[in-house]
C-alpha cells in the first residue's frame, strides 16, 4: 500500500479501491493524475508525531494525499526496479 512505499523510492500504482472513497475523493485524486499504471514517488510524510498528510511526486508535480487514501492505493515496484511490490 502506498501509506507504507518508502520515502524516495519510485513505484507504480497497480489499483485503486474507487469504491472505498467519496466520489469527490476520487476525482480529486484523478486530477491529480493518480491512476492505474502511473508511477509515483513518496516524497515525505507529515510530522514526526503523524503520517499524515504524505506527499508524493506524480511527473513533475507535487501532489498532498491523506494517509487514509494512500491505504486504498496498491503499489508495485517501478520498472528497473527489483524490489517487491509495497
């Protein structure tokens, strides 16, 4: 799950659960280019004391996420990279 990817590391989205979130959730993330098969790399997460919010690059943006939404997202090691899917 992406709540638990490593800082700094490159990964791929593999699934969604759209149905665990409010439509307007979803369309938030959708903006933000979150989808299937797109990668992404955590960037930080929120204070020492939290998780919350995670921060992530998608491409050349800079994008916030709650950890909440984060947990609804599976993610896969990124091409070149031999580690196993978070």
């Amino acid at each position: 799950m992406l709540d638990r990817a490593p800082l700094g590391v490159a990964v791929r989205i593999a699934r969604i659960d759209w149905n665990a979130m409010s439509a307007d959730e979803g369309r938030r993330l959708r903006e933000f280019g979150l989808m299937e098969g797109v990668e992404i790399t955590p960037l930080h997460r929120g204070s020492i004391f939290s998780r919350d919010p995670l921060a992530l690059a998608v491409g050349r943006m800079r994008v916030i996420i709650r950890a909440r939404q984060a947990a609804m997202i599976t993610v896969e090691a990124a091409a070149g990279d031999e580690r196993r899917s978070a």
